[in-house]
C-alpha cells in the first residue's frame, strides 16, 4: 500500500508540480479580482493545520502530520478548482513567460470587454 503523501505527489506531478501550484496558488490569493469567500477555501486549510484538533492526533509521529498535509494540499487544489478559470490561465501564463492575453477581465471566458478598440482591415468579397 503506498502512502498517502506519495500518491498526492504523483497526482500533483510531482515535487515540481506542487511549487508551481503553490505559486499559483498565493498568485491568485493575493489577486483581488477573486472573491473573498474563495479565498477562505485555502485560509481553512492552514487553520485546519495549525488547529490542536485533528482527525488524526499530532502525537502519532507520521500519520497524525499527513492528515494536515493532504487537508492543505486539498485546500490549495480545490482553491485553485474554485477561482475563474479565465483568471487561473491568466496566471499560468503569466507564470510561464508569455504575456496575458488581451481582455483579461473575462472576455476570454465570454464576456464582455468594453472601451477595447480593435484595428483591423476589411475588403469586400463579391460572389
């Protein structure tokens, strides 16, 4: 049977995969295009893990730290999961390099971006 914390890591990709999805993760905390109520999704978490109450008491050396460990990883994921998705590609690529894309308000999701002036040339085509 494989351990809990390994199988978290394999699914996050990853030691690499998990420092990417914390920063993604404070990137988008400190944002303030999300809404408060999903930034108290991973505030839990970390309350959870400092918290004295646990489902698995600390004084149990291992098991009684992963259950903090798999509640904060889950709180960062489903945080993550919560937030707009327009917004989480909006940080993953800037995290990556390349520039935002343009109406990053959420006209990439669909909706409307007022004020944005597009310059474009047009020819007519008769049939």
């Amino acid at each position: 049977m494989r351990l809990p914390l390994m199988m978290l890591l394999q699914l996050a990709g990853g030691v690499t995969g998990v420092v990417q999805r914390l920063v993604l993760a404070w990137r988008l905390f400190r944002d303030g295009r999300v809404p408060l109520l999903t930034k108290a999704i991973p505030a839990a978490g970390v309350a959870y893990a400092v918290s004295p109450l646990d489902v698995i008491p600390d004084w149990l050396i291992g098991p009684g730290h992963i259950d903090d460990v798999v509640v904060a990883f889950l709180g960062v994921w489903f945080f993550v999961v919560a937030c707009p998705r327009w917004l989480v590609e909006e940080h993953r690529r800037a995290m990556s390099g390349f520039p935002p894309r343009s109406g990053g308000d959420g006209a990439a999701a669909g909706g409307k971006s007022e004020g944005e002036v597009v310059d474009v040339e047009a020819r007519v085509v008769e049939r």
